[in-house]
C-alpha cells in the first residue's frame, strides 16, 4: 500500500503520496503544470522545478490557476 501524508493545499488539508514532487501533486489535482503558479511553504516556484521539487509533511501549498477567456 502507497504511503501518505497531509499537506495543506490552498488552507485544506490533504493527503499525497510519499515522495511526491509538486509536479505529481498538480497532476493529482487535475492541473496542468503549464497553467498553474505555486508559492511552496512561502517561496515561488518556477514551473521548470516543479518535477524537482519534494513536497513533505506538513508543506504548505498555495496554487493558482490561469483561465483563459474572452
């Protein structure tokens, strides 16, 4: 069984997987790496270090989303 643990996400707990980058943590949620801005535990960061970047317990997300539109 996949091991777990909270994160808050835009001030909701939730559970993601162990070792989960925050690439995999948007991919869970649906949001495209393209079109998302994540501040973690405070800090921005850029898109092309979401696949590096580890999210453990008790990090904070905060994550936005551009829409498009006319």
């Amino acid at each position: 069984m996949a091991q777990t643990h909270w994160v808050v996400i835009n001030g909701t707990s939730r559970q993601v997987a162990e070792r989960s980058s925050l690439a995999a943590v948007l991919d869970s949620l649906g949001i495209s790496c393209a079109t998302a801005v994540v501040e973690h535990n405070g800090v921005i960061v850029p898109r092309e270090q979401f696949e590096a970047t580890a999210v453990g317990p008790g990090d904070r997300l905060e994550l936005v989303r551009f829409m498009g539109g006319g």
